[in-house]
C-alpha cells in the first residue's frame, strides 16, 4: 500500500473528506480490538453529515476491517491482508525508506551547530549542541532534502588564529562519527567587518570584532540562498541572536527574504550532578572523558555484550548512548547529566534505543498468521507511525517527535520475548528511527 492510515487522515486529504473531520491516534499499547483510535474534530460530530459521511468513506477504504464507535470516538481494526503486506518488508530487513523522501524532497537546508571558539575544548554543552543538530540534519536527510552540516568556528580572538586546537576537536566528532560537510572560521570575514564598523555605529550597535565578523558571515549567508538555514545554539545566545537579526534586518533595508538564519534552535545547558561544572565553566565534563568513561562501563558490563556484538565499537555505542541522552529534552530546558543514569533501562533514551536494536529476530523465515497477533499488528502500525512522526520533525525543525516516537517503541520492544515476526518488523523499525536521529 503506497499510502499510510496516517497519510490518510492529515491536514491535506481534507478536500477528499477524509482528513477534515477525524483524526488518526495509535494506541500505547497492543490491543486485541482497534489498530487505530479515530479522534473527531468536532464535538457534535454525531449530529453533523459532513462527519459521519467521512466516517463512512473511511468504513469503504479496502484496509479497513471494521470501525467501531464508542464514547470518545471510533475504534478502528485494519484489514489482516493489509497488516500482512506492510508487515512484509520490514520482516525481511527492508524499511522502505525510499517512501519517506517525498516528505522533504526538493528542499534545500543548511544546518549550522557546534560553533565553539577554535580552541575550545567539546564538553557537555557542547554535546548537546551536537546531539541536537546532528538529529536534525539525520531527519531531514531521511525525509529527502538536500541537507548540509555546517559549522562556524570563531579564530579572531587574541592566540586563536593558530588553531592549534582543531586536531582534538577533530578527534572528538571522529569519536562521534559527526562529520561537516562546511567549516568556516571568523576571520575569513575580517573584511566584510571592517565594512560594518561604520553602518553600524550609525545604527546605534556597537562594533566587537568577534561580533561584527557574526554579522557579516550571516549577512553575506555564503551559499545559502534558496536554503532554509537552521541555526543550533546555546540559550544564552538568545538576545545576541535578536539583536543580531534586527541589526541585520536594518541592513538589508527590512527585506526579511534575505534575512539568515532563517530559524534558530535555542538550547538549553548542561550541569553534570554535584561533581563537575556545568558546560562552558572551567573544569567542565569534556565529551571526550564522557565517552572514556561510558566505553569502561560498556565494556565490563556483562548487558552489554549482545548490544556490542549487534551494533559494534564500545566507542560507538558509547557515542549513541550520549548522544541520545538529549534527545527526549525539550530544547529549552536545562539538563541535569548523571553519568549513572546512562546505562540504566527506561532512563537512557540512546541505551534503550541501542539494546532494543541488538535483539534477535532476523534468522530463520516468519511462520503462523502473525496478523492474529496483537503484538505483531502493533509493531506494523508502529512502523508505520514513523512517517507521520518524520513529518512533524520536519514541520517543526524538531527532532523531538520522532525521538520520542522511536525510544517509545524501543522500550516497549524491551518489555519482554516476542514471537520471530514481531522481532523482525520491530528491529527494521529501531534501525530506520536510528537512522532517522543521527544514531547509526
């Protein structure tokens, strides 16, 4: 089937009567009697034509078993020819993910993180920082835009322009298998300014070199035009960013069009228990002491050794696990890191993610009807919410609804053993949401 339940009852079918008057909700948890819950949008929705004409249209579509209504709206069981079909491909490792490309193809995006100062060494904050833009360049990638990862790196400041540390931040990414596809330094716009110096006096700004070199490389937003530019940076940027913005509004004669970046992510910081600093203090956790770390605990844990033999490294899964940590946070709020708490079920989202993964469930052919199967019917639909939850990633440049969409999943796939079908279909779908956040 070319299109999903999901696609079926969003916004844009509303012409067809499909998407107008009933929403579409999957249930928690496996259930013998729906596969769907149909929400109304309209209260009075048993006293309305209009609403109880799309209900019927839905009852006609072939992928339907059977529509039920109860008080809050409409149970919804899916056919078993269609539960079988959709199920087949994940059950032989394929995630179709060909299918989600028309979510963001043709666009065109410039996603900008990690822009610390040149001999700055990554600590935690910075890590968030990473975590955060490299999900969503991960995202958008697997919704078909033509995706950059960019960085700017400040070297103007007095003893910078050496650069001796670009080899120990470079270590660091390696260690995170984050690559940019666009580095770029401050001084490369030493010149441009220059030129700002005066404009900007004029307009009551004042003129720091480190700032003045910001505004320039945003004002003349190299290879960024036709690009939705998406800038990642730490919380306490926020009035520096609206400042900047209104100055360079007033540069470009108010043609908001030119205007980059065109959004900002703002984060929130990071502290790390009572035992360290938070991120940007003096002494503060290093990612490169985190992953030591998290590789020692790895590598004696006797959990972790179906996770290494599935996913590789110990410094791989290690960077999936820290990662994945800042994955669930709301961008704003500040993180309170327990290194504990890092290979601890249901309190780790990249350790959940990584052991639900390295469950079998691949060898040997599917057997039975696993369409009679609750659970196996809630792992489709799982799969199948992918979609709509990469939608919304988009939409909102937040990876936040697919994370929490696919470390939902992994934790319930971790509950307990399930039959061969369901442990296909469920690892094909832990892989496609790695993919999806930049954790693979």
């Amino acid at each position: 089937m070319d299109v999903s339940p999901f696609d079926y009852f969003e916004y844009p079918q509303a012409d067809s009567g499909a998407g107008a008057h009933w929403a579409a909700r999957a249930p928690r948890r496996p259930s013998d009697r729906f596969d769907l819950k149909l929400l109304p949008r309209s209260p009075t929705w048993r006293d309305e034509k209009s609403s109880l004409d799309a209900l019927a249209q839905v009852e006609r579509e072939p992928w339907v078993a059977r529509a039920t209504p109860v008080d809050d709206g409409v149970e919804l069981r899916l056919d078993d020819a269609w539960i079988e079909t959709v199920g087949a491909g994940p059950q032989e490792g394929d995630g179709d993910e060909r299918r989600l490309a028309d979510l963001a193809r043709g666009q065109r995006f410039s996603v900008q993180f990690c822009d610390a100062g040149v001999n700055d060494v990554l600590d935690v904050g910075h890590l968030r920082n990473l975590a955060l833009g490299n999900a969503l360049a991960a995202a958008l990638a697997q919704a078909g835009a033509d995706v950059e990862r960019r960085c700017l790196i400040c070297d103007v400041e007095s003893g910078a322009r050496d650069r001796k540390g670009l080899p120990a931040r470079r270590a660091t990414l390696r260690r995170l298998a984050i690559a940019f596809d666009r580095v770029l330094f401050d001084s490369e716009f030493l010149a441009d300014a220059a030129k700002l110096a005066v404009p900007t006096r004029a307009l009551g700004a004042g003129s720091p070199t480190t700032s003045l070199c910001d505004i320039a490389y945003w004002l003349a937003a190299p290879k960024l035009d036709g690009t939705t530019s998406v800038h990642v940076c730490d919380a306490e940027a926020a009035a520096h960013a609206a400042t900047r913005r209104e100055l360079i509004l007033r540069l470009l004669d108010g043609d908001r069009d030119r205007v980059h970046p065109t959004h900002e992510i703002f984060h929130g910081a990071v502290s790390v228990g009572d035992l360290q600093s938070g991120s940007g203090e003096v002494g503060a956790l290093t990612i490169d002491e985190l992953i030591d770390w998290l590789e020692g605990e790895i590598e004696t844990d006797p959990r972790s050794q179906q996770v290494l033999g599935e996913l590789g490294s110990a410094e791989t899964v290690a960077a999936h696990v820290a990662l994945g940590y800042f994955l669930l946070h709301p961008a704003r709020q500040r993180v309170d890191l327990f290194a504990e708490k890092l290979l601890r079920p249901r309190e780790s989202p990249g350790w959940d993610l990584a052991c639900a993964r390295a469950r079998g469930g691949r060898a040997g052919a599917p057997s039975g009807e696993p369409a009679q199967d609750p659970d196996y019917r809630f792992a489709v639909v799982q799969s199948e919410l992918h979609r709509r939850q990469l939608r919304l990633t988009v939409q909102r440049l937040d990876p936040g609804p697919l994370a929490r969409h696919v470390v939902q999943f992994a934790r319930w796939h971790l509950q307990r053993e399930r039959s061969e079908p369901v442990e296909r279909v469920a690892r094909t779908a832990l892989d496609r949401g790695a993919r999806g956040l930049g954790l693979e």
